[in-house]
C-alpha cells in the first residue's frame, strides 16, 4: 500500500495501470487499494499544485502563530475546531515553540488578511495574542520548486 500512495502522492493522475505496471503489481489488487484507501480516508482527496501567481491571479497568504489558553477536558481542539472552519484559514497545525497554533491564511490582499485577524481571529475565546507572517515569495510548496532554475553560462573549465 505504501508504495501506491507514495506515487499518487508524487503524481494524482496516475492511473491504476499505470502504477501496477511501476509497482508489479496486479491492476485489480491496485484499484483495490487505492478503493480502501479513499474509504478509510487515507486518502484525503487529490490536488493539483497550481503557481497562481504565473497563472495572473494575485493572492496574499499569510503564516499565523497563535497563543491560546487551552479549555479544560478538551484542550486546543476546540480552538482549532472554530478556527479551521473559516473559509480564508487553508492550515490548522498545532505546534510546539513559543507559539500554540500555525495557521496559513489567503486573501484577496494585506486589508483583507488584516481584517480577518482583527475581526475573526483575534476575537476568539482563549486566543490570547497573534505574530502575523506574511508570504513574500514562495521557493518551494508541497515538495514543488517554484523558481526556475537558471542555466550555467560559465564555460567549463578542463585540466
């Protein structure tokens, strides 16, 4: 199984022939388990990973540290569980450091990411500060370069 997830992973449009002919496998015992899988949800779902930005779509995503005062008997769950239910949070994680939660936000711009921490965020029972990250360029998402490499133009030195 894992060596099946591990393709859909590097590449979604794979089809079940195409990963039984890469693992050796049989194509039925392939859709089998790609079946199981997306029913026991270890498949969460299948993405595209798309460069907006050549795409000519401007979007602003900001990376947000949160500090909570846990609730009692349910812990941080119940924070994260009213915060990843907002349409502009892509990314709930909870970590350790200083800070509690990292949540990644999208906006149409900064007045809008700004708003919604202000407004939404900020105001929640238990959020006790926010440190507001603004993406600047990304290099790399998702295990995808986004730079284009440029090509060496020095000559080769030979002995």
């Amino acid at each position: 199984m894992e060596e099946i997830l591990t393709l859909l992973e590097q590449d979604a449009r794979l089809s079940p022939e195409e990963i039984a002919t890469l693992t050796g496998k049989d194509v039925e015992e392939v859709k089998r388990i790609i079946k199981e899988c997306e029913e026991k949800k270890i498949i969460r779902r299948y993405k595209a990973i798309i460069d907006w930005e050549k795409a000519g779509k401007e979007r602003v995503f900001a990376f947000i540290d949160i500090k909570v005062i846990p609730k009692r008997d349910v812990g941080f769950d119940e924070i994260a569980r009213r915060i990843y239910r907002f349409p502009e949070v892509h990314s709930v994680y909870l970590v350790s450091g200083r800070s509690d939660l990292k949540i990644v936000v999208e906006g149409k711009d900064l007045r809008e990411v700004a708003s919604f921490v202000a407004t939404k965020l900020a105001t929640i029972e238990g959020v006790t500060s926010t440190e507001t990250h603004f993406l600047l360029k990304k290099y790399k998402d998702d295990r995808e370069i986004f730079v284009e490499e440029k090509p060496n133009k020095r000559l080769a030195v030979s002995p």
